[in-house]
C-alpha cells in the first residue's frame, strides 16, 4: 500500500515557517501584500479566493480583495490592475481564474507588473522558469517539487512523466522536474500508447482534469504518483485525476484529493508574496 504524502502537513509546516519569516520583515518596516481580483460569481472561484485571503491572514501577509461583477468591462479590469501595479502596499496581484466568458484573460495577466506576478503567469516570469533563472516559481507545481522533497524522494535520474501540458500545471511541471535533473516526458490529449508511457514513469504527474483517468494498469509498481486534479465524481464528490483506491495499491507513494496538492498552491502562493516584497524592498538577495 502506497504512503500518503500528506499535503496539508506539508503546506502547514511551510507556512508556519512563512509567518516567521514575514514577522521578521513587518520587524524591519516591510509587510508583504497581496491583491486578489476575482470577477464574477463563480463558487469555485470564490472557494479559492477565500482560502487564499484566510491563508495571507494567517500567516501575517496584508492582502485586499477586489470582487468585479461578471459585467465588469475588459477596461475596468485593466484599469484595476494598472492602479494596483502603482500600490506601493500591494507587492503581489493574482487575478483569479478564469474570467468570465468574453473577457480577455490573457491581456488582464500581461497587464501586471512582472515583479508582482506572483503566480509566474506573465511571459517573462515564463521564460525566466525556462531558462533557470525564475524570481517567482509557478505555485502549483512548485509545491510538488516541495511534496517531493519532504519525503526526500529523489528526482535526479527518474523517469518522470506528466499527463497534461497547460501553460499552468503540465508544462511549469514538466521543466521544473527537469530543472531537478529528472528525464521528462510530456503526454496530452494526442499522445499514443498512453498506458505503456505512463507505466514508465518512476514519478508519475497526473494534470488532466478528468476524475479517475488515471487508473493502476497505467502505474508502474512502486511508482511515486502526484494527482493535480480537482474534479468531481459520479456524485459530485470531489476527487482527483487518479483512481486513488486502485493505484493506491501499487504505487509507492500517493497524494490524496483533497489535502495533497491543493493546499501546496496556497502555500507556495504566500512564498511568492514575500519574495515579492522582498525584491520590491531591495531585502532579496542579490
Ligand atoms: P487543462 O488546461 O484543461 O489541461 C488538461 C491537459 O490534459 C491538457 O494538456 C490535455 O491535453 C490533457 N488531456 C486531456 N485529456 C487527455 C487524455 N485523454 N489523455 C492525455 N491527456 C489528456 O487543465 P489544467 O489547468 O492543467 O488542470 C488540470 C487539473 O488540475 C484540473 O482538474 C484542475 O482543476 C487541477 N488543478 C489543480 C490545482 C491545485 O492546486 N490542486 C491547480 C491547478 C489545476 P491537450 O493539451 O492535448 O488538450
């Protein structure tokens, strides 16, 4: 039987650390700040606004919320993150995913500052990632890497595979492994022979946003298996992209849905608020 790799625990140790760390800073006249936007009445969308504001709260971190109804016009939101670029207590802005239809989610992102991109959407933050010279690392699969780690599972060398290739999850995933000396294979909705390259992978991703896709004839035994997903099963019941009671059984190691990514997100998210804060104050190192 696979060993959970407790994402909560994790997330929770990394934040405790976090808190430390800003009340050091807000010690020497600097308290990091965030500004959420959020845009519409989406309940998911809200849900994660909320745990992202409670989280800053906790941790020490000044954060202020924006909430635009669904008719807000592509200039009213550009204009909002041009006010917020210019806040000198504002040194993240996270515009909350996705945009109602008919707005341009793209244009919103590449209006903010590159220096407060905490999620490490913008172009430039991008191909920062790419080359190995990141100011911020992209919040969701950066908190994989640090799932890894904290049960030192050893990338250098592994095969790694990663199902799915967004510009948010698969393709960050998929370089930062790489960055960490692992062989890495991408997989999307074109790749043949999907079962066979999955049950290659020592470290098997799964970011593909349908529940249970991933099921035990895909995983090689004793295989590490990170799932991404935050989907819903038959009965609404939130699962992930991995069908956790069966692979379960033949994997090494396993993170559960809820509690194994989803709570790393956030926690990296406040990591990038404070280096952001940091590098605005000129407290970063060089
Ligand atoms: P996305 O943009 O929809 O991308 C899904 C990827 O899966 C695409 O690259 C797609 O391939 C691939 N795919 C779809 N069907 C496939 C198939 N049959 N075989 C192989 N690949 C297939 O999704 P995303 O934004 O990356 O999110 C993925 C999941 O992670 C979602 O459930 C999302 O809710 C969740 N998520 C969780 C967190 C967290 O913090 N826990 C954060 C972000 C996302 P193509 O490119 O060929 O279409």
């Amino acid at each position: 039987m696979a060993k959970l790799i407790d994402g909560k625990a994790v997330a929770a140790e990394i934040r405790a650390k976090i808190a430390l760390e800003v009340a050091e800073l807000i010690h020497h006249g600097v308290t990091p700040g965030l500004a959420v936007v959020i845009v519409g009445d989406d309940p998911a969308s809200r849900t994660y606004v909320n745990n992202k504001k409670k989280a800053c709260e906790q941790a020490g971190i000044y954060s202020e919320e924006y909430a635009l109804p669904a008719t807000a016009s592509q200039n009213e939101i550009m204009d909002l993150v041009a006010k917020l670029n210019a806040k000198k207590d504002i040194n993240g802005i996270l515009v909350q995913s996705p945009l109602p239809d008919g707005l341009n989610e793209e244009a919103v992102v590449e209006a903010i500052d590159p220096e407060k991109d905490v999620d490490a959407f913008l172009p430039s933050n991008v191909g920062r990632i790419m080359i190995g010279n990141h100011h911020f690392l992209p919040c969701t699969p950066a908190g994989i890497i640090e799932l890894l780690r904290s049960e030192n599972i050893e990338i250098e060398g592994k095969d790694c595979v990663v199902i799915g290739r967004s510009n948010i999850v698969g393709k960050p995933m998929a370089m930062l492994l790489l960055h960490n000396n692992g062989t890495v294979t991408i997989c999307h909705s074109k790749t043949k022979n999907l079962k066979e390259v999955c049950r290659r992978a020592d470290i098997l991703v799964a970011a593909v946003g349908k529940p249970k896709f991933v099921t035990a004839d895909m995983v090689k035994p004793g295989a590490v298996v990170i799932d991404v997903g935050m989907d819903r099963d038959e009965n609404g019941k939130l699962c992930g992209d991995v069908d956790f009671a069966n692979v379960a059984k033949t994997a090494s190691y396993i993170t559960p849905v809820p509690g194994g990514v989803g709570p790393m997100t956030i926690a990296m998210l406040l990591r990038n608020t404070v280096a952001a804060a940091k590098r605005q104050s000129g407290m970063a190192k060089p």
